[in-house]
C-alpha cells in the first residue's frame, strides 16, 4: 500500500534528496516541504516519488498530458541497487488512476535504463537551459 510521506519525514526527505543532488539540484527545501502538505510525496522503502495529478492539460516536454493524468517529478532510492525502486514504482503505477508521464535528463542513462526495465514507452522530447540541457519523456500507459 503507497505510503504518503507526513511532516515527520522530513528531515529522511531532505536527506534523500541532498544525497542525490547531483541529479536533483533545483529541488528545494519549501519544494520538499510543500510536496509533503500536498500529499505528493511518496517515501517507501527508502524510495522517494514526487508527482501531481492534472487539473488541466498540460505538455511534458514536447508531449501532450490529459487532466486526471499523473506527473512523475522525481524518484531516487536512498539505496541505489537494492531492488526498492522497482517494487515502488510498480505500486505506484498501480495506485495511479490514469497513465503516468515524466521527463528525465538523457544524460541520466542510469534513470534512462531503469524506465526502460520498468515497461516504460519513450514518447518525447525535452529540452531545458533554452535547449542545451536535453531530455527524455516516458509513459507508463495503463491499459483499459
């Protein structure tokens, strides 16, 4: 069962995060804390997940994302390897109501291959820094 993280995680958030700044440097401390009181923040297992479900259409990347569908912001394992992410994920896939979507960095072939594992489809395109930071968008289409 999804694990919704509370004010009293914050401080393994934090350290989650800070961890794994290297791919998550942009993410903030009233980020983390505002992504908690929203109850989007998933802490299981060691594993983190930001996301939000749409209230109106939105692009992700170059793709076009329905309302009702789910945005995937972040996952990071506090222990890379130990088969955590997966089991997480999967649930989470699960506990979504529609299809699921997220960008990731290409340079991220660690992130890249694990979407890849995870039966995810690569769908788009995108591009930050004005284009010099490029990107990839994979969904995790729920079938009817």
């Amino acid at each position: 069962m999804i694990r919704l993280a509370t004010e009293n995680d914050y401080d393994e958030v934090k350290e989650i995060f800070h961890k794994n700044r290297k791919w998550f440097p942009h993410v903030r401390t009233d980020y983390m804390k505002r992504m908690i009181s929203k109850k989007n923040l998933i802490l299981q297992d060691g594993v983190l997940i930001t996301f939000h479900h749409t209230k109106r259409k939105q692009k992700v990347g170059d793709v076009q994302v329905e309302r009702g569908e789910t945005v995937l912001h972040q996952i990071v394992n506090k222990e890379i390897g130990n088969g955590k992410a997966s089991e997480v994920l999967l649930e989470f896939f699960e506990w979504c109501p529609r299809n699921v979507y997220l960008s990731v960095r290409s340079d991220n072939l660690l992130a890249c291959k694990f979407y890849d594992r995870m039966d995810m489809k690569l769908v788009g395109i995108h591009n930050w820094v004005n284009g010099t930071l490029k990107g990839k968008v994979y969904a995790k289409i729920k079938s009817d």
